[in-house]
C-alpha cells in the first residue's frame, strides 16, 4: 500500500483563495500524522488546528478527515478525494479553497484539482467532494492542501434589496430561485448571487452561483443557483441553504 501524503500551503501561495490577495487568509494544517482505520481509511488528523490559543475571536477552519475513493464506472473507473473539514472556531469564515494532487503508484504527478466553499458557519462541517477529471484507474494516492479567508463575505451589499428567494429539491438535485432590487442611486457593475447548500443541519456540501452584470438603479435581477452532486457517493437530498450577495467576482 502507498502511503497517503500530505501537504499543507506555505503562507506565501495562499493569496489566491476567492481570488482576493487584500484579506486575511490562514493554512489549513494537514500535516499531522493520520490515525488508519483497519480498512486503511483514514479517521481522523490530529493536532490540525489552523489558529491559536490566543484568537479567540477568528474562525478555525480544521480538517477531520481525508481519504481517496474510486468507483467503478461503466466505461472507467472515477477517483476523488473526499474531505471532512469543520470551523472550530466561535465565528463564521470566509472563502475557503481545498486543492487535492493526484499521484500513481509511482508518485508521479497526475492531476490536480480544487474546489472552492463561501465560508462555513461556527460547528459546520463541509463535506468536500473533490474530483479527478480523467479516467482514475492509474490514481495510487493523493496529497490535500486546504486555507481560508477569515473575513466572512457579508449576506447582501448595501444598495441591494434581497425580493424573495424559494428552495426547489428535487431528490439530490435543488435549484434556488431569488430576486434582488438594486435600490441604490448607481448602478452595479457586477453582482453574484452565491447560495451555500446543506444535507442537514450542520453539513454543506457545496456553494454554486449566478452572476450579473451592468445592474441599473430601480432595476431588477431574478437568479436561479442550481446543485447537482459529482458523484452517489457525495450525494444528499438538499435540505436548506444559505445566499450570500456579493458585488465582486473576488
């Protein structure tokens, strides 16, 4: 058996998270050394606090869980990485990016592939589904690297007057359909409705959106932010949901 890596970001490449290099954007430990279940899947990390005894008002966004799955499909067989990762800390978070590197068995690179959350709320766990695009026969192991922005985004922009919003779901498919009303004296030059999707009551499973541009005064914009789950293995019926309204693709 190979072993499992992992690697955690250096402070210096971790500006890219929501595109924003002016926030405040902390690493995710995954370095610790794992705890294996019989099976060889992987329990828990230990000792990866991403904070510090003495910031008591920050969000602490730590990893429980990783672990690489494949699935026989019809013509090839799927890979991923699935993660467990919950905000410890007493507020909210802002964006958080986890990156997952795919090796064979010879620890050659393979791919790479990133998944991004709108933030999570205090004791809320994202179960991140993080997919290999190509066929994953050939995947052997795996690396996780994970940061976050401390500054949550905020719920809706000033200017911005949320109209209505409705959850549609339908088995483990869901679209949120909304409207907002720009009831400011300028125009908006972006908009994105950003909609955080739950399985219950403290799990989320990802964050979509839909976008706008060029939104004038008195003017408004209906959305709709859909979900549709990678993989059976990921899938939940959606049972909630959480929009932020954001006037920066950032």
């Amino acid at each position: 058996m190979h072993r499992r890596r992992f690697l955690t970001l250096a402070s210096g490449a971790l500006a890219g998270v929501g595109g924003c290099t002016s926030q405040d954007t902390r690493p995710v430990d995954t370095t610790s050394e794992p705890t294996e279940a019989d099976n060889g899947v992987i329990d828990e990390l230990a000792g990866n606090d991403s904070g510090s005894e003495s910031d008591d008002e920050s969000p602490d966004i730590v990893v429980n869980s990783h672990e690489l799955v494949t699935t026989d499909d019809t013509y090839r067989q799927s890979a991923a990485v699935l993660a467990l990762m919950k905000n410890v800390g007493p507020v909210a978070s802002g964006g958080i990016r986890v990156t997952a590197r795919f090796f064979d068995e010879d620890d050659n690179p393979l791919d790479v592939a990133t998944e991004y959350l709108i933030g999570l709320n205090p004791g809320e766990t994202w179960k991140a589904y993080i997919p290999y695009y190509d066929d994953g026969v050939n995947v052997a192991s795996h690396e996780l690297e994970a940061a976050f922005q401390v500054e949550p985004l905020p719920r809706v922009p000033e200017g911005i007057e949320l109209l209505d919003t409705q959850l549609d779901a339908q088995g483990v498919e869901a679209e949120l359909d909304g409207s907002v009303r720009n009831v400011g004296e300028e125009s908006f030059d972006y908009l994105k409705a950003e909609a955080k999707f739950y399985a219950d009551e403290t799990t989320v499973l990802t964050s979509n959106y839909a976008s706008t541009t060029n939104l004038e005064s008195e003017s408004e914009w209906p959305f709709t932010v859909t979900y549709l789950p990678y993989a059976d293995e990921w899938a939940s019926p959606i049972t909630d949901y959480e929009l932020h309204v954001v006037d920066s693709p950032y």
